[in-house]
C-alpha cells in the first residue's frame, strides 16, 4: 500500500487499517509455524504496511 493512499485517509480508516494488518500478520505467522506459507515475503511486506500506517497515525496525532 502506498504512502499517498494511506495520507487520504481519516484517523478512524487508518485504524482500522492497523487491525486488519496486524490480523493478517497474525494469521501469516501461523501459516509460517504450521508451514503452509509459500512466498515468505509477505510477512516483510506487511511489517512494512504496519509501520507504514502507524507512522501516518503519529504524524496525524502530531499535527492536531
């Protein structure tokens, strides 16, 4: 997900954002510890996502 993406959207979208990428964090590292995930990237591209969007939530909280 893009940065620009992630600017146009409200506190509330960005945090329900959060909670279905630390979902989807969760659900791929126990795809890891069963061994059922093929393409292990995706476990870094979410991390990346996560940051992505906390990073935007303090910039917000900062600003206000």
């Amino acid at each position: 997900m893009k940065a620009n993406e992630l600017r146009a959207k409200d506190t509330a979208d960005l945090n329900k954002e959060l909670l279905e990428l630390r979902k989807a964090q969760f659900s791929l590292r126990m795809q890891v510890s069963t061994q059922q995930l093929q393409n292990t990237s995706q476990i870094g591209k979410v991390r990346k996502d996560i940051a992505r969007v906390k990073t935007l939530l303090r910039e917000k909280a900062a600003a206000k």
